[in-house]
C-alpha cells in the first residue's frame, strides 16, 4: 500500500516539531539562548498549516500536535 506524500510531508513535518520543542526546553532547562530553535519551530508550523490546507491529508485521523 503506498501512502500519500502529502500525508508522508505531514507526518515528517510533525515528528520534526515534536523534536524541536524537546530541543527548546532542554535548551531552556540549561538556561541556553532558544531563539533559532523557535523561530525554525515557527517556520515548520507554518509550513504543516499550509500543507495540511492544501492538501488531500487533511480529513485524515492524524492527531493534530502544533498546539502541544
């Protein structure tokens, strides 16, 4: 069964925002500056929101995550 690239693109897009909101609060826990990892957060939100709009993905049962 092959899986949409869409659905593939969303699916990498969610994963690669889980890891960096990890990687924004260890930095946050070491008291390290976060900016460039929130920023580049931000980016890859605004892309799953464009993403999930244009595509056929969306009435999927994908756990909606960018609110986490």
């Amino acid at each position: 069964m092959e899986e949409d690239p869409d659905t593939y693109r969303i699916l990498r897009l969610r994963a690669e925002i889980l890891e960096l909101g990890s990687a924004i609060r260890q930095l946050q826990r070491e008291g390290l500056d976060h900016a460039t990892a929130q920023l580049l957060i931000a980016r890859k939100r605004a892309q799953l929101d464009h993403l999930v709009k244009t595509s056929s993905a969306s009435p999927l049962n994908i756990p909606d995550i960018r609110r986490s």
